[in-house]
C-alpha cells in the first residue's frame, strides 16, 4: 500500500501557509477541514484571489490511497525531522496549481446558514 498525500502551499495576499494533506485536492472544498488551511482562511479580511500549489506524493509500494490525517501527522512528523525525507522516501506523483476567491463576507454568511 502506498499512501496519496500533497504538500500544499497556500498563498493569500498577506500570507502563506505550507502543510500536507491527505490525497491531491483540486478545488477550495478538498482543503477545508485541515487545520493550517482554515488558519491561514480565518486570516483572510478582503475579498482576494487565493493561489494554491499541490506537489502530490506516493510513500511506499503498492496500490496508493489517500492518506489519512493520523498518516499526515506521522509525515509531517517525519518531513520535520528529516530534511530530506521527500527526496529520500517518497515518490513525486505530480504537480497542479489552482486559484479560488476568498469573500470573507461569503464564508461568514455561510457559517450562519450552518
């Protein structure tokens, strides 16, 4: 088994934040829920277009699945004490850039539908 997961780099106008997730996320939506996204969200206070870089990778044989987040916590983990570990360990499985618009008035109107 082999484990799917992206290092994501988040770019907004006045910040970046840079993370690993399980899977490779295309859009806004596969982002939500892990916790450095929605930080670096929550920073966000006029309307901006937000850019998104995935490097997918494969750790390990076999069939690939995407990687839970108790596997993020131990690639993280590893990445930190290993400087090398994606060079070293695991398998470039592609690259992809997207971009959505972030409306803080947008998300806060969506919270109170909730």
């Amino acid at each position: 088994m082999a484990l799917l997961f992206s290092a994501v780099t988040v770019t907004s106008e006045d910040d970046q934040a840079e993370f690993l997730v399980g899977g490779i996320p295309k859009t806004y939506s596969e982002l939500e829920g892990w916790t450095a996204f929605d930080n670096l969200m929550n920073t966000v206070d006029s309307e901006q277009e937000i850019q998104v870089h995935v490097a997918a990778c494969l750790y390990g044989e076999g069939e690939p699945f995407n990687a839970t987040p108790e596997e993020i916590a131990y690639l993280t983990r590893r990445a930190e004490a290993d400087d090398d570990f994606f060079y070293d360990h695991c398998k470039d499985a592609g690259h992809s850039d997207f971009t959505f618009t972030r409306s803080p008035e947008e998300s806060y109107g969506m919270e109170m539908e909730l």
